[in-house]
C-alpha cells in the first residue's frame, strides 16, 4: 500500500473568473466523478438567514435557465450516472458520477445552475422546498428519539454569536420570513465560480476538462464582493461545564459528552482523530471495552465517539452511550466521564494505537477507492486549504500520531471544567 494518502496525478487551473478546478486521471474504469464545492456552509449565514445554505441544496435541483425543474436529476440518471449532494457548516457540494462519454454534460448541468437559477427561482418553488425542509426538520430532528441532540450541542459548544452555533438546518422562523428577493440575493452572492471548486476525477484528462470547464463555466461572471466568513477559531474557556438536561420520548438514557479541540486540517485534529477511534470506534475501544462489555451499563450498539471535522474553529469531540434497563443517567454519566478522564492518565497501549490506525487507514482507503470519494476529498481540500494535494498528508498525519500526544491532548483539553454534557432521559422518569 503507498504511503502516500493521494498516489493519483493532480492537476489543476484557475478560470479568469476565478473557478478552480482540479483534475485526477484514473483510467481504472470508463466513469467521472464530478464534484462542485461551494465555499458557503451555515457558518457564512448572516443573522436571520440561517437555514438559506441548505435550502439552495434543495433548490438547486428544482430548474435553471435551460432545465426544467427535477430535469438535473432525470438527464443525469437517464445517462447511467448518480448524483447527490450535501450541506454542513462549512461548505455546499454537488455531485453526480457519470460515464466517462456524459461528462460535457454534468458539466453544463452544473454551470447552468450556478449562473442561471437566480432567472428561473420562482415563488411557487421557493414555498414547495420550505416545506421540504420543514418535513426534513420534522422527520430527521423533532420527531425521532434524540434526534434533536446536534441542535442542542452545538449552542452548548460554540456561544451566541458564533457561526458554529446554529445549525445547517436553520431556523424555520428565518426561512419563513425571507422573501424571494432576499433568497435570490443570498445565491448570487455566493454561488459565484469564484466561491467554488470543481473536480473531475476518473477517466478524462486535464486538458480535455479544462477546456469544458472553459466552454461551460468561463462566462459567469464573478462576484467580487463576496462576504468573509466570520472567525470562529476562538472560543473562550468557561472554566464550568455547559451542563443541560432533556426530558422526552425516548427509549432510554443517553448521555454525550464533548469538548472542543482543534480545527480539521491542523495537526492538532490528527491526535483528535486517533484519540476518538481509540476512545470509541468499536468493539476493542475503551468505551466499549469499559461500559458495554465490562461494567455493562451501556448498549453495545450505542456506544462511541467521534470527532466531527469542522475547518474554522475547534472542532468538537463526542462522546456518547446509552444505557441499559436499569440504569440510571447519573451512573451512565459518570462512567462516560470517567473513560474520557482516563485518556489523560492510563496510557494507550501499542496495541490500542495499532489498532485505530488499523481502523483510520481502512476508513481512508476506502473513501479513496472510489472515484467520487476522491473527487470529493481534492474539492475539500482546494476549497479549506487552497491545495488539493494536502490531501496526501492526512493519512500520514495520522499514523504518526503518538501516545504521548494523545495523553497531552487529553490533559489539555478534555478536562472537566470545560466539558458540556448533555443528557437525555425518558418521559416516564421525570
């Protein structure tokens, strides 16, 4: 197996309004992956606009100036392809993988949302995708047990104010208020080719999609006002714990845990990385081995950690377990708390760290081995760090954490006195 993270060619340019793009040839299979990243996550949303990120996720695929609406969907699955794409904090992407022969086609598909839905976003389909959205919110966050706990931790993270603090969701209130005009303003401020990244990877070569990208893309105009992100990388320590309890219907106890650590892509997030596989990613972790498998206070299924990877301010650590009949949310929480206290002062055995890079190295060669994951992986990366082949350090990042740099990570940052807790416990015992 190489070393590196990114064994694969690189190529990239940047159109004279301001687009990048980013090539990796693999002539492996006669597929495309393309991917468009869009610098504009909740992080960016002004007061009183949250929620309008993920909206246009939705309202991307409802027409443009030359297709009709769902017609992105229906051209693209009609040539054999897929197609998605995702909101988070950070970033906006679109994504469809094609064969090789259809790929003049993703690409105009994606050029002519990005400067023509403005013309074609009616009011009739601005109301259809709230309600979208508000079903979303209703089936995804409100009405399913826990649902809700990433819109209680993060207030509970990051302090009013911060663009980490909502999120990508949004606000219901918000998007009802917002009028035609004000959705319509917010795309053209930040769907611009000089916000966003496109990839191709797989089975075309650099000039080939240069050249398309050119053709399709080359006459949007920029946008040179577009506004700068607010700075969240600090976030002052509390010195107590942001400590809040939920009662609801849910089946059982659940308790998470979670500290603020490094921003993705800092070397810092590396150990976090480690530390959390080590903490909590399966059957050999120490939550597992502690609170499922030892002192059985916790659901075998439904215990873990992880790190969620936020670029632009510390990123948080979660830790998290439900209990088993009979056990209360107290005992569930000091147990909880006591693993990740331990991090600090029982050192990770060689075999411990084997075994999460074992873990890492399958979970990253796996998001490589397809082209749309690379695709995806180059665009995050030109997109946060202004370099696609950062890429190739992740991996290696990884392995070469230590056990010394997880225990300082530990002392340092996941202390009791800035943790937030959060807890969930069943109608019936309240």
């Amino acid at each position: 197996m190489p070393d590196s993270g990114y064994p694969w060619p690189i190529e990239t340019t940047r159109l004279d309004n301001g687009l990048r793009v980013v090539v990796s040839e693999d002539r492996t299979a006669p597929a495309v992956a393309v991917n468009l990243w869009y610098d504009v996550g909740s992080r960016h949303e002004p007061a009183g606009q949250t929620g309008f990120a993920h909206l246009f996720e939705h309202l991307m695929f409802e027409g443009s100036v030359n297709v009709a609406k769902t017609e992105h969907m229906k051209l693209i699955q009609g040539a054999g392809g897929s197609l998605n794409a995702t909101t988070n904090p950070d970033r906006t992407n679109y994504f469809e993988t094609v064969p090789a022969e259809h790929l003049e086609l993703a690409l105009w598909l994606e050029a002519d949302r990005m400067g023509g839905l403005v013309p074609a976003l009616t009011q009739e389909t601005l109301d259809n995708q709230r309600d979208v959205v508000k079903n979303e919110r209703r089936q995804r966050y409100e009405n399913v047990p826990y649902g809700d706990a990433w819109l209680r931790l993060l207030p509970l993270l990051y302090p009013p104010g911060h663009p980490y603090h909502h999120a990508t969701i949004g606000s219901m209130a918000d998007l009802n208020a917002a009028d035609l005009a004000t959705f319509q303003a917010f795309h053209s401020t930040y769907y611009a080719p000089n916000n966003a990244v496109l990839t191709v990877v797989g089975d075309a070569d650099a000039a080939e999609v240069f050249a398309l990208a050119d053709k399709y893309f080359g006459g949007l105009a920029a946008r040179s006002d577009i506004p700068a992100a607010p700075d969240g990388r600090t976030v002052p320590a509390t010195g107590t714990p942001a400590v809040e309890t939920v009662t609801a219907d849910v089946p059982a106890p659940r308790v998470y845990v979670a500290h603020r650590t490094h921003p993705f892509g800092d070397p810092g997030y590396d150990v976090t990385t480690v530390l959390a596989t080590v903490l909590g990613s399966g059957r050999g972790s120490r939550l597992y081995q502690r609170l499922a498998d030892g002192e059985r206070i916790a659901q075998p299924d439904l215990v873990g950690a992880y790190g969620v990877d936020l670029a632009h301010a510390p990123a948080p650590l979660i830790a998290t377990a439900t209990a088993r009949p009979g056990v209360t949310a107290e005992r569930l929480r000091d147990g909880l708390a006591e693993v990740v206290d331990e991090l600090a002062t029982v050192p990770v055995t060689a075999a411990e760290l084997d075994r999460a890079k074992a873990l890492l190295s399958t979970m990253w060669w796996r998001q490589m081995s397809t082209v749309d994951g690379r695709a995806d992986t180059l665009g995050r990366y030109a997109t946060q760090f202004g370099d696609p082949a950062r890429a190739a350090d992740r991996l290696p990042g990884w392995l070469a954490v230590t056990a010394e740099q997880i225990a300082e990570q530990a002392a340092a940052l996941l202390g009791a006195d800035d943790r937030v807790i959060l807890t969930y416990l069943p109608e019936e015992t309240s």
